[in-house]
C-alpha cells in the first residue's frame, strides 16, 4: 500500500482548554457532583437527601457560572505569557466560588431554610479551600492533557513531513521510461506528461501554496496521474468516475486520494494480463462525503504490499477530520474495494487544524 504523502496541517496550540466545549463543561459539572456526593456519603455526615438535594444544586448552578465566566475570559487569559493563564483560570475560579458561597449564605439566612450549620466565616472558607485545591488539580489535569495532545499532534506531523519526502521510485522510473519512448514518436504527448508528472511531485513534495487542497485539486491529481499511467498501461486500464453533485471546494489534504488511486491500479490492474477497470465514486450523503476507490483483485497480489500505507491514510484521516471520518477496506466479491467517510467541511475551516 502506497503511503499517503502531504503535509499536514498546523495547528494553532493554546495553553487552555475550550471552556466553551462539552468536555470542559462536562468536567467541571462531574467534579462538582462527585464532591457534593462524598460529602454526603462521609460518616461524619449530618445531611440527609434534602441537604444532598440543595447542595447538588448550588454545586452545579456554581459550577455553570464557572463555565460561563471562564468561556467569556478564555480570550483574554490565553495572551498571558507562560502558565499564568492556568493561574488567572484558578483565580476566577476561587473568586467565583468565595462570591457564591457569601450569597448562598446569606439566601440562607434570609429565608431562614437553616441548610448551613456552620458560622459564616467557616463555611466561605471550607467552599474556597476545596475550589482551590479542587480547582489545581482539574488544571493540572487540563495541562496533562494538552500537552500530550500537543505530542501526539507532533508525531502525526513529524509522520506526514517524513511521508512528505518519500515517493515511489518504480512510478518515477517507468513515467520517465514513457516520456523517453513519447520524445520521438509523440513530443506533445511527452510533454503533457511531464507536466503531468511536475504537478504531481510538486504535491508531493510539498511545493504547494497550501498544506491543504480542495476535492477538486485531488481529483485534478488523480486525473493527471492516470493519464500518464494510460499511456503506459493503454487498454489495460479502464477508468470509471462516478462523481454524484460532490462538493468540490470541500476541504481534503493534499494526495489523499492518488495514493489510493496508485494502489489500485498497482495492485489491481498491473498484475493482470487483460488489465481491469478502477471505480472512483463520491456522493455527498448530508453532511458527509462519501469516496470509494475499487480495483478487480488479481490472484497474485503484486509485490511489495504491506499494508502499511492505509495504516498511514487512516491516521491521515483522524488527524484531519476527527471522530467522525472513518475508512474501510477490504476485499468485497471480486474487487478490492476503499471507502472513505469525512465530514464536509470548506477549505478554510480546517487550515488551523488536525
């Protein structure tokens, strides 16, 4: 399998996480609920499910004005150098905290409910011991956490710019071959071909002005690809696109898809006699795009496969796309077949990404 070649593109670290997202939220709503929990269950515990039920609610609602607070200064805290955004985030945090625990107390006091025990002084101080310590725990964890993310996004891009200098020599020998027999028989097909194949190592090599393309700018490269393996192959090779109203600005990163493409005819056709027909297929299924590449599968496998290189279109596709793409491949009848699921999203929208 051939590995997939571009760069991948960068993305723009911050030292915090988004606040704004479920996964914070949802942290801090847990941590919240699993503290007012323990509390209750404690064996020095003088609350019964009344006292639960109202602590769980100040929890949580404390909680939420902590979210909202830190979504709203998230902006301003990640321009302060170094980790003070993580202390300006612990800050808000216990200010936030020490403010509810004075209202709530004096809610308390107003209403005459009775639901706290201890003295004023007492109870602000417990609430904002707890946040803090609370509070630097969840922040270490949230700093862990990113900066493995920020690890695991530099192999993925160490990976693609290691990928990114490698090209199959056999591809660029046998097109030379086919220019040097075109120079005298056909010089204006020799020299489409080189064009061709210029286009093809200036994305591979990443002379592109972009580390991203478009759909259209992939099939542009397989079309061009498959032209020069046309004049090799000649009527070996068939060709069928079927192309159903896909979105051809939708986002997509560079050689994705010749490789694929590559592997087909290699794999698929090259090692038949009477040669065979590569499928290309797109359609747009709601808010995902949908791409398959078939080749015929020949009884002796052509050598040099190893898999490796849909291992790397896999770890491609997470990289770029997330949870929600996904690829399948495996034999299917008498053909190999490739599908890809991602997500349609414009060019611009993934520039500062996976």
């Amino acid at each position: 399998m051939q590995e997939p070649v571009a760069n991948a593109p960068r993305q723009t670290q911050t030292p915090l996480p988004e606040f704004c997202e479920l996964p914070a939220i949802s942290a801090l709503l847990l941590v919240g609920a699993l503290c007012v929990t323990l509390a209750w269950l404690a064996p020095q515990s003088t609350r019964g499910w009344r006292g639960y039920s109202v602590g769980m609610l100040f929890v949580e609602w404390m909680a939420m004005v902590i979210a909202v607070a830190l979504c709203k200064l998230r902006p301003l805290l990640v321009r302060l150098p170094g980790l003070f955004p993580y202390a300006g985030v612990w800050l808000v945090m216990v200010v936030i905290v020490a403010i509810a625990s004075m209202l709530a107390q004096w809610m308390d006091r107003m209403l005459a409910m009775q639901m706290i025990v201890s003295g004023d002084a007492t109870f602000v101080r417990d609430n904002v011991l707890i946040a803090a310590l609370l509070g630097a725990a969840m922040l270490r964890y949230f700093y862990v956490l990113a900066e493995w993310q920020a690890r695991l996004a530099a192999v993925a891009h160490a990976k693609v710019e290691a990928l990114q200098a490698r090209i199959r020599p056999h591809f660029l020998f046998n097109s030379m071959n086919t220019v040097a027999a075109l120079v005298r028989v056909d010089p204006v097909a020799a020299e489409r071909t080189v064009e061709d194949l210029s286009e093809l190592f200036r994305a591979a090599l990443g002379q592109s002005e972009t580390s991203t393309g478009t759909l259209g700018d992939e099939l542009e490269l397989v079309d061009r690809y498959l032209a020069i393996e046309q004049l090799r192959l000649g009527e070996r090779l068939h060709v069928r696109r079927e192309l159903d109203d896909v979105p051809l600005d939708a986002s997509m990163p560079r050689l994705l898809l010749q490789p694929l493409v590559e592997n087909a005819v290699r794999h698929g056709i090259q090692p038949l006699r009477e040669g065979g027909e590569v499928v290309l297929r797109a359609m747009r299924d709601g808010d995902m795009l949908l791409i398959e590449v078939s080749n015929p599968l020949a009884e002796k496998p052509a050598i040099g496969g190893s898999g490796h290189g849909l291992n790397n279109v896999r770890q491609r596709v997470a990289y770029h796309f997330g949870p929600r793409s996904g690829v399948e491949a495996g034999p299917q009848g008498d053909r190999f077949v490739v599908r890809l699921r991602l997500p349609v999203e414009v060019r611009h929208a993934r520039d500062d990404r996976r």
